[in-house]
C-alpha cells in the first residue's frame, strides 16, 4: 500500500496522511498497519476476522469512488466509525458510540456510499454534502427504495452516518433530518422477516432427514470412494495386456456392472457411460489411461457391446445400498439411486449445509456464532449438553468464549459436521477438498439456496417435501426460532439466556420481546399448543397435590399450593372435577399469570419479583422479566418434582468444580454463593 500522493488535497477532518487507522489496542491478529493516507486500500486483517467473513472483506476499498472528494468523505468516515473516541472527533463534538464499528458494518456503510456517488455524479450533484438539502436526501433515499427494501433501508443508515459525523466534514457536512425513521423502526421493533410455517417446517425437516438418515450413506461413499482413488494412486502401472485382462473377466463376471453418471459434470453426462468409475471398478490404474489413447476406442465398444448382451448399466459404482424411504407417491425405495465422485462431493457440501442450517436453527446463534464452532467444541455445562464458540457480537477484537445449551439433535448434528469436516477449526467450512468457489470456504447465503434448490430437484427420489423457494437469511433462523420458542411454555427464559441478550439492553429497548414477537402466520401454529401445554402441567401439579403428594420448593411454594387448593375448593362438585376440560379452565383462571419454566414456574406477581427491584414504573408494569429470573430466592418462583433433576445436577456440577484446588479464591467463592443457592432448593423438605 501506499500514500497517494494528492492525498492533502482535500483538507478533512484533521487526520494526518501518515495516522495509523488500527489503534494498537484493537489489534489481535497479525496484519499490515494501514494509514489514513494509504490508497487504493486499507488492509483491516489485523482487526480479527469472524468466520462469516473471508479475506477480501478485511479490505477497505477507496479506489471504487468517482473522484478525490469522496474517497476523502469516504476514508473520514471509515476512520472515525473505527476510531470513535479519537481526539479529532471528540473534538468535533461527535459522541456517537464508545465502541469501534464493526468491519461488516464498515463495508455496508461504504458500499451504500458507493451507490451515493454514482448517484449524485449521474444526477449532477457534487460530492459537497454541505450544499445538499433535505430535498436531495429524501429523493436518494426514494431512488434506493425502487431497488428493493434493503437497498432503502440501507439508504436511511448511510443518511445517518453522514449526519453523525458531519462534524468532521468541510463547511459542517451533510444535515439529514434523522428523526424520521423508516417502516419497521419504531422502538423495539425488530425488522427481521420472520420464515413462513410452509417454508420452515420443510427445512427443518429436510436438515434432520440429511443428519439422521443420509449422513450415514453419504460418510459411507465418502470414505469408500477414497480407498478406490488412493488404490489407484498406489497401484504403479500395469501392463496392457492386464488391464484387457481385468476388464474382460469384470464384463463377463455375475457381479459386473457399467456405472453411468449419477449427474452432468465436465465432460460427463447423466446416465452416460462413466468410464473413469469403471477404470476405478476394475484395473487400479490411472484413469486417463484405461478408456483412453490408443487402446481406449476399442476397450470402450467392448464395454458397449456387454450392455448390448444384458450387462447392467448402474447409477454411480460405490457399495452403499442407501436407506430406503417414502415417497410423495407412496412407494418406497432408495434416496439416491447411487454414488459416484460428483454426487458425492455435491451431497457432502449439502450435508454440511443441512448440518449448519440445522444448528443456527435450533441454537439460535448468529451467523457468526455458528461458524466459529470448532471441532471438540461439544461438552456440559451444568449438567446439560452445551457447545462452546465465540461471541462476537458487541465485543472487541476476536470475541469471547460462550455457551449454549443444546439439544441431542443439535449434538448429532454436529457430530456429523465433525466427521465431514476438513478443517478441525472450523466445523462450518469446506467438505470437500477440490477447486470449486463453494467448497474453498462458506457462504452462508449462496448455500442455504443451494440446500433448499437441491433438495426441490430431488424430491422425487429422496422423499423429502420440496421447500419453497423463500428468501432465507441466517438471522432469519434466529428471529423465527425466537418467535416459536417464546411463545412456548417456558420459553421466555429459555430465549433470553439463548439469544445472549443484556438484561439491560432488553429492559431498555426490548430486544427479546421484540425478537420474540409473534407473528399472524405463526399464530395459528402454536397458539393453542402452548396453551394446552400449560394448562397441562397444571392439571398435573393439581392431581398431585390432591394426591398428597409433597412435591414443591422454593420461596413461592407455600402461594402456589394455596392456589392449587383453592381450585380444589371453588370446584367442589364431583362432576366439575371429573370433567378436565373444567380443570383446566379453572386453573388458568386462578394463575392467570404463571409463567412455565425449565427451571421453576414464575407466579408472575409483580409486587413479589426480585427481578422488578429498582425498576421503573412502566417496566413493572410488563410483569416479571423471566431473563432476570432469581428462582433460588424469588417468592414468585415454585421447583416442582419435574424441574429438581435441573437443580441436582447443577449442585453436582458445582461440586465438582470446587474441588479444584487451584482455584482462584475469588472464582471459589463466587461458586460456593452460587452452591449455597441452589443448595436452598435441593436440600429443601418438599410441602
């Protein structure tokens, strides 16, 4: 890289030419140090790359504007977006975050002044924002919207950021009114599309089907492929009458075939002879060598001849027998006709994007979360399977360690993702090794298209049920889990600990809630399950509690029995206890309130909850913030028998824990409060 040489021409900000971009603090990765000066490109890599992000995207361009003023707009604004707290903005009275912008919004923010430059160039607008006025702005903006709601979106935010930092621009910059917002940006409401139930379900269906049935098949041809190339490989070369021999005693043998290509490919095509799998079949050999040259025309019209004489044709020449399923017409049979080097290498790319579609799913995790998983990454965590990565969002330089608790599915599905894996760092990248620009790393959007195409071509054969062809974005997997899981019993504490959201910033601009929102094609799917789950346990507590059973802790215990005895008295007609469809109503009625959980149930009396303390009078008046849950010592909150196992093998975990005995002292007494909690649960007489 090097300084352009006019690049004082412009006078800016009161960045010097020869400043560092990359503040030594937020460097954490090796990588070039690139001035504000530097052209055509600063080179970012030092900052950390998510896994979501290949190489080129570390790269600032400034060699895609039309001319110097705006390669100046767009550096001053690249340098204060990734220095925030620099003298020279502070100075310019600028306090738009404490916290670098990320490379990823870096990118979008510069792309879309891409598109501004060339719109203004084209309309005869100069690259002086000071001299634009509302007018200007609404009318790019309306311009951006013709192309699509993204597009209009990210015009608004561009507006913005220029607007922010109009302080380091010449004669003031640009003024956008910013307190004009966009469809779809009210406080707390979340512009994510939610997946419809007709595309989701299909999707979800299709992963389990490839990571429960398929990935067995498809590891199988894998693994089974490879010995024949590597025999190939090793073999040395044979003589020609040896491989005439091999071939003739293969055509004329009970067990012989000719494989056909399972699909188009190079030179290949589907149902055609495949003459490099027949070398592989019969003479360990190179594969260039058998069916072609001088003896190949000639080997080739004796195999053509066989098939003339009833040799059978076969899609593919692995072993594997693949599983049978049901088909959309009834009948039953293989899911794939057979294997070869192509479909194998196309099917373990599609497995691993079932395997990536099916944890971002199920997990919640972004984007980034899901591609940092590396191999081993699978353990406990208080008892319960959980995976480890990286939270990045939020966090400086590489991120942060986390958890997330995980189901057994996710756990298979991972597992598989392993197995296929070619690099142990990272269990979401490439599948198979060759030179295709899919297999080099990921893409998350290209693939997801891929997997939903993929399975819609083949549904005749495999049995799955041809997914519509929405759309799909992987923070569209998180928004629309979150809308099914908070709107499932005892999912609002499950979300908030899932979607690794602050307790404050929830409080604050209701990001759970808003994630968790339903929507009026969901509704329908779950409105009555959910209540039906509900009322369910609740009929189960009451029988239980009728039968004398002693099966309740914790602060809340004592109300939640007299609530369970009140419907028992306020029933007292045989006939009304015996109809459950009466019990149920009457139990909702007398917790209407109550919220289910993992860990406890919550009564859901304001007055009572911890989590309200301090709080302010329209945060109280949503209820208890299942997020901010205190089960141990919350007179709202009652264990149940079901719930116990959670708490035992957490006491248990901790245990273990302590006997560390190189614990930091302040780690173990962190440890042992948290001991001491849970132990005023498990070591409770049951009422």
């Amino acid at each position: 890289m090097s300084i352009h040489p006019d690049c004082d021409a412009v006078e800016y900000s009161g960045f010097a030419a020869e400043e560092i971009v990359i503040a030594t603090e937020l460097r954490v990765a090796d990588g070039p140090e690139p001035r504000f000066g530097d052209l055509p490109r600063w080179d970012l890599s030092a900052l950390g790359l998510t896994p979501n992000l290949n190489a080129a995207q570390a790269h600032l361009r400034f060699d895609i504007y039309p001319d110097e003023e705006w390669i100046q707009i767009a550096k001053t604004l690249a340098m204060a977006m990734l220095n925030p707290i620099h003298s020279v903005v502070r100075e310019a009275g600028i306090y738009r975050s404490n916290r670098p912008y990320k490379l990823k919004t870096l990118q979008h923010v510069l792309t879309e002044l891409k598109y501004l430059a060339q719109w203004a160039n084209t309309t005869g607008r100069s690259a002086k924002l000071a001299s634009w006025t509302q007018s200007d702005c609404d009318t790019y903006v309306l311009f951006r919207k013709t192309r699509s709601a993204s597009a209009h979106r990210s015009a608004d935010d561009l507006l913005r950021h220029l607007n922010d930092f109009r302080g380091l621009m010449p004669d003031g910059g640009l003024l956008y009114r910013a307190g004009r917002r966009l469809p779809g940006r009210s406080s707390g409401e979340i512009k994510t599309l939610v997946i419809p139930p007709d595309t989701f379900w299909p999707l979800v269906r299709a992963c389990w089907a490839y990571i429960s049935v398929f990935s067995a098949d498809i590891i199988a041809a894998r693994d089974e492929l490879a010995t024949y190339e590597t025999r190939s490989q090793q073999a040395g070369r044979p003589t020609t009458r040896k491989v005439d021999e091999t071939l003739d005693a293969w055509l004329s043998s009970a067990e012989g075939f000719v494989p056909v290509h399972t699909c188009s490919n190079g030179r290949g095509r589907r149902g055609e002879i495949n003459w490099d799998g027949l070398a592989l079949c019969t003479t360990p050999r190179l594969k260039t060598c058998n069916f072609y040259g001088p003896y190949g025309t000639e080997r080739q019209n004796r195999v053509r001849e066989a098939i003339r004489n009833g040799l059978p044709t076969r899609d593919g020449y692995s072993k594997v027998s693949p599983a049978s399923v049901q088909r959309a017409d009834g009948t039953y049979g293989p899911w794939i006709s057979g294997f070869d080097r192509t479909n194998t290498g196309i099917e373990l790319t599609q497995l691993r994007n079932a395997t990536y579609i099916f944890v971002a799913i199920m997990t919640m995790m972004r984007d980034s979360e899901v591609q940092s998983i590396a191999g081993g990454s699978v353990g406990t965590h208080y008892g319960a399977p959980a995976v480890t990565s990286t939270l990045h969002k939020m966090q400086k330089g590489g991120g942060v360690p986390r958890r997330w608790w995980v189901s057994e599915p996710v756990v298979q599905a991972l597992e598989v993702a392993e197995k296929i894996a070619l690099d142990r760092n990272r269990l979401f990248g490439a599948a198979q090794r060759g030179n295709r620009r899919d297999l080099k790393g990921f893409d998350q959007y290209e693939q997801i298209r891929s997997f939903i195409s993929w399975v819609g071509e083949h549904a005749a054969q495999n049995g799955l049920e041809p997914i519509p062809a929405t759309p799909l974005a992987p923070h569209m997997f998180r928004r629309t889990m979150a809308v099914l899981t908070a709107n499932e019993p005892d999912g609002e504490i499950a979300l908030g600990i899932t979607l690794k959201h602050n307790a404050i910033r929830a409080l604050a601009n209701a990001t759970t809630s808003g994630y968790g929102a339903p929507t009026p094609e969901w509704a329908k799917e779950f409105e009555h399950h959910a209540k039906e789950a509900a009322a369910g346990e609740l009929v189960a507590d009451w029988a239980r509690r009728n039968r004398g059973e002693r099966t309740l802790r914790g602060p809340g215990a004592s109300t939640f029995i007299n609530g369970l005895d009140n419907v028992a008295t306020n029933a007292n007609i045989a006939a009304a206890i015996g109809d459950d469809r009466m019990l149920r109503n009457l139990l909702r009625d007398e917790f209407s309130t109550i919220r289910l959980g993992t860990l406890n149930h919550c009564l859901g009396d304001s007055s009572k909850a911890l989590c309200l303390e301090g709080a302010s009078a329209a945060v109280k008046a949503g209820g208890p913030i299942p997020s901010m849950c205190r089960p141990a010592t919350c007179r709202n909150s009652v264990i149940t028998d079901k719930h116990l196992p959670v708490w035992e093998r957490e006491e248990s975990d901790l245990v273990d824990r302590l006997k560390d005995k190189k614990m930091a002292a302040v780690h173990r007494e962190r440890l042992q409060a948290q001991l001491a909690d849970v132990r005023k649960i498990t070591r409770q007489d049951p009422k």
